[in-house]
C-alpha cells in the first residue's frame, strides 16, 4: 500500500503561506527572515495567516538568529510565543529546538517548551538545530525521548540531498516514533530521489514546485 506523502512549506508570511495552500501544500511553517535561517513571524502576521488558512498551520518559535544556546529570558520568551500560537486557536503545531553549550539537546529547555505546546495540543516539530556539528544521532535520541511529533533534518550535511545516507539512518532509528522530515536544498529535480532513498513520508521546502513534483511521482 502506498504512503500518502506530506508536503511542508516553509513560508516567510501569511501572503506566502496562503500560496503554498493555493499550490497543493499540506502544511506550511510560517516564519521571517529567512535568510537568517528563520524567526518567530510576528503576531500580526500568525493571526493573518491562520484566518486564511484551512490546512495545517506550524509557527517557527526562535526569538533570535545565531546558534541555539538560550538564557532565561529567551526561553521565557519563547514559551510566551508558543503560549500565544495556543490561545489563539488559529496553530497546529511550532517548530522548535534548543542545545546546551557543549551541542547536546538542552532537554530540560526543550521539555518546558514541548510541555507548554502540549497544553495547548499543539504539534511539535524539532527544527534543524539537530544538524549542529556534533552527535546528530545521539541528538536524535534525545528528541525522540521528548515525544515531538517529527524531526526536521538535513542530516547534519549542507542539503538533505547530500544527508541521504544519514537521514535513511536517521528514519531507520526513529522506528516509527518521530518522523524524519528531510528539509534544506530540496528542490523539484531532488524532492522525489530524496523521499525514495531515505523512505521518509515528510518533506519541507520553500518551493512550491516541490508539491507537484512529489504528486506526479508514484509515491
């Protein structure tokens, strides 16, 4: 039997993510600033895009650019942020990480901002801060033990292109238990080769002509 496969794209606005939708999109990730790597959007813009959208809507929770190592007042930040996508009963799910200064998972961050999402049931994506130099799979088996819904991962290289083989391993150790999502450099002409070689059900990108490519497949 075949798998249905999602399709995530990443949104840097409400204008964008409400064309995402309009091309066949199954769930958007809104954000700013994209060439930062990504940040929170601003209320503004989460509230405009959740009244315009009817499919899966997750919020990127980062407060700044830079490496993943946060403070007390980033995180209480950050949990404020997620405590806002909740009340606002327009978000499905936010996208979030955090590591300690020796690049392992900060859990005990991690666990403060899952909990707080899961309060509100909300979906929890843990974003690439996993391919960090470092461990990527001791990472993974820490965010396994958070109970977050998918991983978004690269597989530690440059393009998930080019972490097919980490990633397959990655999907592999998940065992069903969180969902490897490849995401970073794919592109319409990889999106298929990279479902295929790593048997991941999830895939995230900016361009839409990445839906129609995975569609005329026979994934």
């Amino acid at each position: 039997m075949t798998t249905a496969i999602s399709v995530e794209i990443c949104s840097p606005g409400a204008e964008a993510a409400l064309k995402a939708q309009e091309t066949g999109a199954d769930r958007v990730e809104l954000c700013r600033d994209l060439q930062t790597g990504g940040l929170t959007p601003s209320y503004d813009d989460i509230i405009l895009a959740g009244e315009s959208l009817h499919i899966d809507l997750n919020v990127l929770i980062r407060p700044r650019e830079g490496d993943f190592v946060y403070n007390a007042k980033e995180v209480a930040t950050m949990l404020e942020q997620i405590r806002f996508c909740g009340e606002s009963g327009l978000v499905d799910g936010v996208v979030i990480g955090a590591l300690t200064p020796s690049g392992e998972v900060d859990i005990p961050v991690c666990g403060k901002l899952v909990e707080e999402a899961r309060k509100h049931s909300l979906s929890v994506t843990f974003h690439r801060a996993i391919d960090e130099p470092g461990d990527i799979f001791g990472r993974l088996r820490d965010v396994m033990s958070l109970g977050v819904d998918r991983v978004l991962s690269s597989g530690g290289a440059a393009t998930a292109e080019e972490g097919i083989p980490v990633l397959k391993e990655m999907v592999r150790l998940s065992a069903g238990r969180v969902s490897v999502m490849p995401g970073c450099g794919v592109t319409p002409d990889n999106a298929v080769k990279i479902l295929n070689a790593t048997l991941a059900h999830e895939i995230h990108g900016s361009r839409a002509g990445i839906i129609a490519a995975v569609r005329a497949s026979s994934l």
